[in-house]
C-alpha cells in the first residue's frame, strides 16, 4: 500500500477530492532540500495566504481564538477566511480543529510523509460550542500532504466525508453552507488547493 494511503481519513459519505502536484528532481538530494522545504511552508499554516495565487487566508488560533504563532501543532484551530458570503456562527470566517500533526518514513522503500489532518469545529471565540463553524459537516476532513518518493516530491490536499453542514441553527448559515460546499464540491476548493500545493513545492 501506498504510504500516504495508510493516513488519509476514509471515505464513507457525501464527496471526495484530490488535489496533487508532484515535482521529479534531478537527484535523491535535491528530493531532499525540496522535501524539507516543502514540509517548513506546509506547517507554516499563518503564511499560506503569501504562496502564489492563494485566495483565502489562514490563522492558527487556540482553543479561545486566540492568534498562535509558530508550526501548527495538534489540537489548534484554522480560521479560515474565503472569499465567499460567511456565517452568522463563524463571525466571518469557517473554523477547522487539528486531528493530527505528524511525520511518518518507510525507509526500505525511500519514502517520507508529513502531513495536517483537520475537520470542521465550532468557533472557539464564541461561549456555544456546539455547532461546526464551517460549510462542510464535522464528518468531512481535509488532509495536507508533503511526501517524497525517491526522487519525487508531492504536495497534495486530500478531502474526505465532505457534505453540507446543515445542522446549524441558523437558517442564514444553513443556505450558505450549502451553496458554499456545493460551489466547493464542483470545483472552487480545487483552485485554492491547486494553488497551495503548487506553492508549497515552488
């Protein structure tokens, strides 16, 4: 099985989405530097805005919403600003919670992977907690990948379980998560992804 198969979430519901751009270099050592390099932006969520083309904006806050600077780690928040009509719930931006953060090699095959594992979550910023803050349903999740194969490097962002969030109060943010995530599932997420993963490897 393919190494980065072993971590994307599984698909059981609503739509999935693959997003992928691999650079083949000269050499094992410039696979390296790349990969390396690759890895640093892809943990550097609060400067994805600056890559190429990006059209939404990213923040890593704590669990009160408070900015976090530094790697994204475990457990933070994604405040995510798109340009889109927002929530009523999100208080203008869709929010997403860190899964997982980590880093796995398989070095008999010459292989590496780190990745960012999120899903949907409520806005810490706000005393109700209940309802995910964000277009997709809390079930859907969205995984960043770096990896080097040999002498390839991939970048790719990887959605699964994605299906509108419709369990909000709001009839306002019931309607626009559905239009969003429709928007999302025909092909707007892929522009922004394409343009993060190109920028993660140029």
């Amino acid at each position: 099985m393919n190494i980065i198969d072993t971590i994307i979430p599984g698909q059981q519901t609503g739509w999935e989405s693959n997003t992928e751009e691999k650079v083949t270099t000269a050499n094992r050592q410039e696979a390296e530097q790349l990969y390396e390099l690759a890895k640093s932006r892809l943990l550097d969520v609060n400067h994805w805005h600056e890559l190429k083309n990006m059209p939404a904006t990213f923040a890593l806050t704590d669990g009160q919403g408070n900015h976090v600077e530094g790697p994204v780690k475990p457990d933070v928040f994604f405040k995510i600003s798109i340009p889109s009509p927002t929530t009523e719930s999100g208080e203008g931006f869709d929010w997403v919670q860190v899964e997982d953060v980590s880093e796995i090699s398989d070095a008999a095959a010459d292989r590496k992977v780190s990745y960012i594992i999120v899903h949907p979550a409520p806005n810490p910023t706000t005393e109700k907690h209940d309802d995910a803050s964000h277009f997709f349903s809390p079930e859907a999740s969205s995984c960043f990948v770096v990896a080097r194969d040999k002498n390839d490097v991939i970048a790719a962002v990887y959605g699964r379980n994605e299906k509108p969030n419709v369990g909000t109060e709001s009839l306002l943010d019931k309607a626009r998560n559905v239009i969003v995530a429709i928007g999302a599932a025909v092909g707007m997420s892929k522009i922004q992804w394409k343009s993060l993963v190109k920028g993660l490897l140029s």
